[in-house]
C-alpha cells in the first residue's frame, strides 16, 4: 500500500467514505481553478497537478481532523473555495490532499442590531447577498466574481468590490475568523468594532491564501440597504483631465460609492449600448445614501467634470454598466480556442504614475495582443487600481502561452518600475509568486519567517508567494 492509498484509508475512516473522493473526474476538476494559464496546460502538465484525493468536510472538526491526518503523513494541503481565482492560488501539487470546503456553506447568525453575519467559508457571496437583501442589509462588496467567489475564497484572496470607494475592500468588512492551523489547532479571532490589543492576527488570514491555515468561518461587516443609488456617465478627452477631476473630488472629500474610469477602447462597449458613438475615456460614478447626500454629492462631483472638459451623459449609461457589471463572459471568450488566451491584470500605482502607467503598458504590450484596454477602479485618496485586459491570438498554445506570459512579465516589471503594486485584489497564487521577492523586498524574508514558524514542514499550499516548492511525494512519511 503507497502513501496515498494510506492518507486516503485513513481519511475515509475519520471523516466517512462519502467525504474523500479518488474519482478521476472530481480530481481533474480540483487541479486548477480559473487561472487562463491552466486552461493551456497538456495533458501532462495538468497531470502533475492532480491530487491524490479531494475531501469535502461539513464542519470544522471535519477540517481539523483532515489537516491533522494529511499533515502526519506528509501531505501538503491545497484549500479550495469556488475555483473562481485566476491566478493559480488553489493549484495542487501532484499528490496533495485538496480540502473542498464548498459544503461549509451555512449562514450562522445575522446580528441586525451590530450590524454584521457569520457565515461558513463554502457560502457564495451573491447567495449570501440575495439573502441579506431579502432581509433589508448588503454586504457592499461587490466584485464581479460575486456570484461565483465564496466568502473563504474572497478572505483568502485580498477581495475587493466595485463599491469599495464607499464600503472598502474585504479587509475594511472582516471582523472576526476562525481558522485550522498547520498543526491542526483552531484559532479563533472574535468580531469587535476595533482592537489596539497587539497586531491583528486575523489580518494573516487576509491575502493569505491558505498558507498559514484553513478559514472555516468568517464575520463580516452588513449594512442597511442604502435609500438611493444613482448612476451616471461623463466623456472625458482623455485619461489626464478625468484623473485630475478624480483627484480634485478627492481633495474635496467627495466619496462616490462607484468610480470606474474606462479607457476608449474598453469604453467602446458601453457607449454601444446607450446609441453613442464617442471614441472618448468613460467615468462611471455612483452615488448611494440617503437622497439628500446623493444630491449634494452628484452636484459638486458634476461641477468638478465638468469644468475639467467633461460631457455629461446622464443616467442610461450608468444604467447599462449596472446592467452587466456581473458578466465576465469575455474571459471565458477570449480563452476559447488553443491559440486564444486572455486575462485581466490589476495593479495599483499611485496619482501621478495612473496615466504614464497605463500610456508605458499599451505602448510595451499592445504590440503582443490582438486587443489590449483598461479601467482605472477601487480608487483612493492616494491612486487607483489599474485593470489591464488584453487579448492573444496566436497560431497554436504554444505560441499564445509565450505571448501571455511576457504580457505578464512586462506589466509586472512597469508596475514595480512605477512604484506600484504587483496585486490589487486577485491574489498572488503561481501568476506572482515569483515577483513577490521584487514586491516586497526585505519584507519578503519576514514574510519566510511567518510561514515557517506557523509551517514549518511547509505543507498549507506550498509552492505560493514564491515560498519553497511542494515537499517531494517521495519523501512522505509511512511511504511502503
């Protein structure tokens, strides 16, 4: 009997043969998530991402006794929410033990008077958003993977929403969690309005993507359905004046729920949909709160546009974004066909690098791509997100994999040229494991001495933030 047919037996012994599954099918389908890359894998390549079983446990304890089991015989352990990430994070090395915590998907509690819901890590976010709405509250993080992200998953990756100039990213919204560690203990961090008692612990649970532990509940922020959204649309000459009015706003306080600025090329879409025919950038802004400050807010916003050249589109257009701010069916298109890949890029960068950014980035990379846009989004007081799309035709995968990954790295090498971050809210996962050294800088051996003091056996999705490489298969303990 070899090691996994061990780790196997005696999962099915703990947990029950109906939670541990060796289909072949079901191990296909848990040795990627949505990381385009993945999806232009061989045969053999795949292969070598195939665990040795998925466990799909109920409850916590079903967790704990899973790492405990796994980790005593030397197995490293691969966490996976929806499989919505794309960048690699729930990717498997050959031969681990991947814990499906999909049917972890209980709403525990809602506290309407503190204003906040605990939930289990397999609960999807837009399910978990109808119900609180059929109860008057949101939770107002709206990312375009609502629908597909589980609330482990959107933790675990750094998640933020299109509403996040308002409501913040999931790190503003996380107020409490509960976790198996490596060793197989629970840590739990209960849900406060604020604490100066040390650092935030819990805050190592956030963008860590299963390498310090498994998240089996998480309590986050709620809020009252707000009494008004109104959305509107202004056409900029370009990029420069739309970021200056943005930051004007932002001097003077004004603090729209939603601020999307669309360049021409991704505007085009838009305009499309509402009978215009602009080759102009995009500025969609959404205003929500009592009516009153919607107003006020809208006004001085539309004073500020407008005197930086800004044409005033009315509401239809905000209408149109709202209509299809869910759809990501274009990632889905653009990867259709073994010459064909496309991904989105998000990284942020600071006031005065957003333009330069972007001007370097379709100057360097547009040349590779069939299509190449992008939005600025999430912004700051202090800069923005950039989100980078771009499209590969090539002749074979092969070709349009070489294409993809020098897109990756030269966007990579601007933003850190720039002063920006490699990352905004999709995660680190195998795409940027190996800039992490770059990003961080003498952070990143603080970052080595985490993960070794919390794993030391390097065995919670090893391999990511460009920490070590999965154990060796060989090298497993009780191996016959």
């Amino acid at each position: 009997m070899n090691s996994n047919d061990i780790v196997v037996k005696t999962l099915r012994e703990s947990l029950g043969e109906a939670a541990v599954s060796t289909e072949l099918a079901v191990l296909q389908a848990h040795s990627n998530d949505a990381w385009p890359f993945a999806a232009k894998w061989t045969a053999e390549e795949a292969g070598a991402h195939r665990p040795a079983c998925v466990v799909q446990p109920v409850d916590a304890q079903g967790v704990r006794e899973a790492v405990r089991i796994a980790t005593q015989q030397g197995f490293s352990i691969v966490p996976f929410g929806a499989g919505s990430g794309v960048t690699g994070a729930a990717v498997p090395a050959a031969g681990s033990v991947v814990i499906d915590l999909r049917k972890m998907n209980a709403i525990v509690h809602l506290d309407e008077d503190n204003l906040m819901v605990t939930v289990g890590p397999g609960v999807i976010g837009g399910d978990l958003e109808r119900w609180l709405g059929e109860r008057g509250f949101t939770l107002g993080h709206y990312p375009q993977s609502l629908y597909l992200a589980s609330m482990g998953g959107l933790v675990s990756t750094r998640s933020t929403g299109t509403f996040s100039s308002k409501y913040g990213g999931i790190e503003d919204l996380l107020l409490g969690l509960e976790a198996v560690l490596p060793d197989g203990e629970t840590v739990a961090f209960r849900p406060t309005p604020r604490s100066a008692a040390g650092p935030s612990l819990a805050n190592l649970f956030i963008g860590a993507e299963g390498a310090f532990g498994l998240i089996t509940q998480v309590t986050v922020r709620v809020f009252p359905k707000a009494e008004r959204l109104a959305l509107s649309g202004y056409a900029f000459d370009d990029l420069a004046s739309a970021t200056r009015a943005l930051r004007e706003a932002y001097g003077r306080h004004v603090r729209a729920a939603v601020l999307r600025l669309y360049d021409a090329i991704e505007a085009e879409g838009l305009y499309a949909r509402v009978g215009e025919n602009l080759n102009k950038p995009l500025l969609i802004v959404g205003h929500e709160g009592a009516s009153e400050i919607v107003e006020a807010e809208q006004k001085v916003l539309s004073d500020i546009a407008i005197r930086h050249g800004a044409t005033p589109l009315g509401e239809a257009i905000g209408a149109a974004w709202e209509a299809h701010r869910f759809d990501a069916s274009w990632l889905t298109r653009g990867n259709d066909g073994p010459g064909r890949m496309a991904d989105a890029i998000e990284v942020a960068a600071s006031w005065n690098e957003l333009v330069p950014l972007y001007e370097k980035l379709m100057q360097d990379v547009a040349p590779l791509c069939s299509k190449a846009m992008g939005h600025y989004s999430h912004f700051y007081s202090t800069g923005a997100c950039l989100y980078f799309i771009f499209f590969v035709d090539a002749a074979d995968s092969a070709a349009a994999r070489e294409r993809y990954l020098k897109v990756w790295d030269t966007v990579m090498a601007r933003v850190l040229a720039a002063g920006g971050t490699i990352g905004h809210h999709h995660g680190v996962g195998l795409a940027r494991a190996a800039r992490m050294k770059d990003e961080l800088g003498s952070g990143f051996a603080m970052l080595e001495r985490i993960k070794h003091a919390l794993d030391p056996r390097n065995l919670m999705n090893p391999g990511k933030f460009g920490i070590g490489a999965a154990p060796d298969a060989g090298a497993r303990l009780n191996d016959q």
